[in-house]
C-alpha cells in the first residue's frame, strides 16, 4: 500500500488529501481513527498520527475533542487553491520561461492549452458517456 519512496506519513497525508480533492471525504466528514489507520493498514500509530497532525496544522481535517478527526468545512477548497497555485508555479510558469527563451509566441502556447484541454475534455466525456460494447466488463 505504501511503498513509495516519501515517508510513510507523508503517504498517508497524501492520500487523505487526494480522498477530500475527490470528494471520497467530505467536510464535516469523520475519518479513521489513528489507531484504526494503524490497524488497518499495519502501521505504527505514531505514523498515522504524525500524518494527521501535518494535516491539522494545514487545516485540512479537525480535532473534536473525545470524538475524533474530521475534515474540515473549507478544506476542499484549500487544497485546490494551494495545487492551482503550485500548478502556476511549478508547471505554467516553467513554461512561459521556455517560450520566452524560444521566441514561442504567447499565442501559440495559448492555443496549444486550448486545444489540449479541449481534446482532453472530450476524451472524458466520451469515455464516461460512450455505451459499452457487449462483452466489455466496464
């Protein structure tokens, strides 16, 4: 299960917040307990512990005292606009860099986002609305 090269904390945090950009965990929603998240997956509580106090201090899940952890209301919402601002940074600004260095112009980067963002869309929307063959187990 967690057999990436980050720490196993790190891992855990990673998921939780992948689980409330997808809508898997809601605001105001429980999760795991440390000790059921050690439990579950065969970890050290200390592990999972660590995991959530990184995600406390980020605001994404809450303690309520003698209850347990839950998401927090606007975490969601935190999480995209912390990813879309490390989008910008680490992926859009890059880019306008090399187009500067190479003389593309910012048009043409422009339309090259719009058409791949716009195949892209449509392959989504096919894959999820196209009817399936017979004998195809989707």
């Amino acid at each position: 299960m967690f057999d990436g090269r980050d720490p196993i904390y790190l891992q855990i945090a990673d998921r939780i917040r992948g689980d409330v950009l997808s809508g898997a965990l809601a605001g105001e929603e429980q999760v795991m307990s440390t000790t059921q998240y050690a439990t579950t997956f065969r970890i050290n509580p200390a592990t999972a512990a660590k995991a959530f106090a990184l995600l406390v201090d980020e605001g994404v899940l809450y303690k309520r005292r003698g209850i347990g952890m839950f998401v927090s209301p606007d975490a969601r919402e935190h999480l995209l606009t912390a990813r879309r601002e490390r989008f910008f940074v680490e992926v859009v600004d890059p880019v306008a860099a090399e187009a500067a260095v190479l003389g593309v112009p910012v048009d043409a980067v422009v339309e090259r986002l719009r058409s791949g963002y716009a195949a892209r869309a449509t392959a989504a929307t096919t894959t999820t609305t196209a009817p399936h063959e017979e004998g195809d187990p989707r």
